[in-house]
C-alpha cells in the first residue's frame, strides 16, 4: 500500500474519532459517605423543623466543558412514604448569607439556578441517581442539591443528604462548606435565605462526559477526508479498467 493511501486512511480514522463520543464516568463527588451525620433537603417537610430547605454543595469545573447524564447523592431516608421522585437543582453564584446561629454574613446570595429538574431514580445502598436530559456545563463553580417533597410523607422525620469527609471526592473543592437553602417558596425555589453549614461537605455527585473539543471535523478535515476518499476510488477504477 502506498505512503499516500496510508495518509489517507489515517484522515478518516482520525475523522471517526473525532465523531465518537467517550464513555460516562463520575466527573464530581463529593466523597464517601460519614453515616454519622446527615442534613435535612427537601420541601413540604412537615414532620421535620423546617417547612423547606435545600441543602447545597458546590463542585469544580475545570477546563473543558462536562455533559451531564445524571446526578446522584447519598440519602439518609427516614420517612415513609418515600415519594418516587427526588428532584435536582444546579446553581452558580451562591455563598452563604448568614451562619446557622442567624448571624449576618457580608455577600450572601442564592444564586441563579442553571439547571434542574426532577425524575424517578435508582438505588444502590444509600446512592440514589437521577438520569437527566444531557446538558452542558461550562468551566465555573457550581452549587448542587437533590431534595425530596414529603407532602405526603404520614411516618418518620425527614430525608437528608449524608456529610462526607472528602476520601475518594473528585472535582470537588473540600472547603468543609456547604450552604442549607432555608424558606423557599413555589415551584421554582424562589427567595430563601443562604445559610452556611460549617466544617461539613455533603457526598452529592455528577456523572457524565468531558467533551473534549468539536465532535464535528472541520472543514478543512473534511476537504482532505473528502479528496482522499476521491483519490482512492479513482485508483480502484483504473485498477478495474
């Protein structure tokens, strides 16, 4: 075979690549789970202190943009019943804007919702994953929560997101941070106050793909592609003449 044709072959091999997409994998986690601790997030809490309050931590996008396929956290479930759905929010720009004592803390804010929704899960131990609509996230800081509503929870106190002590965390920050999202109101989660939960990170986690440049060959790749495919159907021809 020939050093053109090899060159040839070589393009569409590379064009082929560039089209396939990477496997899912963890690209946030908070970290194994402390079963020792755990912090109340969910809405229509009638039977715990609190009528609704979202517990938030926040995770690292770095570089190059994720696609996410599904979220995840593990729950300390002591109610019943347990509804079917838990639900998820994605925000940037939270910080905290008081401590859990009700002092004042300079620059607090809720932040701006990106993403959420909600759907059925799956259970693995204490691990519920929510599949989600693909979507992107762009480098930043972000803040995640996945709640449950227990409007018709009748036994039991509450659910809540297990703490952990950051072994096995990936892109997250590790800040003993995390943000309790009290007093929201409406289907969207509006209002509230930010409220720092203080020497504790919550094990929420995000699994999707890093998308690793175009998926589509530019078009100077497909210029080559195109004219080498050309080359070689010219050949066969002549060879069959």
């Amino acid at each position: 075979m020939s050093s053109w044709r090899c060159r040839v072959i070589s393009v569409a091999a590379s064009a082929v690549a560039l089209a396939t997409p990477l496997h899912a994998q963890t690209l946030y986690y908070g970290g194994d789970v402390n079963t020792n601790l755990s912090f109340t997030s969910g809405v229509n809490l009638s039977l715990a202190h609190a009528p609704n309050q979202l517990v938030f931590d926040n995770f690292v996008v770095g570089g190059l943009p994720w696609q996410v396929t599904s979220v995840f956290a593990n729950i300390n479930v002591s109610v019943s019943p347990f509804p079917s759905t838990l639900s998820w929010e994605i925000r940037s720009g939270m910080a905290p804007g008081q401590t859990s004592g009700g002092t004042p803390i300079p620059g607090g804010s809720v932040g701006t919702v990106v993403q959420s929704g909600s759907g059925a899960y799956s259970v693995n131990s204490t691990t519920y994953t929510i599949p989600v609509t693909p979507f992107a996230l762009g480098p930043g800081t972000y803040w995640l929560s996945i709640y449950s509503d227990l409007a018709n929870a009748t036994s039991g106190l509450t659910s809540a997101s297990y703490s952990t002590s950051g072994v096995n965390s990936i892109n997250a920050p590790g800040d003993q941070m995390a943000i309790w999202l009290v007093g929201v109101t409406g289907p969207t989660n509006a209002g509230g106050v930010s409220e720092l939960i203080s020497g504790h990170d919550i094990s929420y986690g995000v699994n999707g793909t890093v998308l690793r440049g175009t998926t589509t060959p530019e078009p100077a790749t497909w210029t080559l592609l195109i004219a080498g495919l050309a080359a070689i159907g010219a050949t066969a021809r002549r060879r069959e003449s």
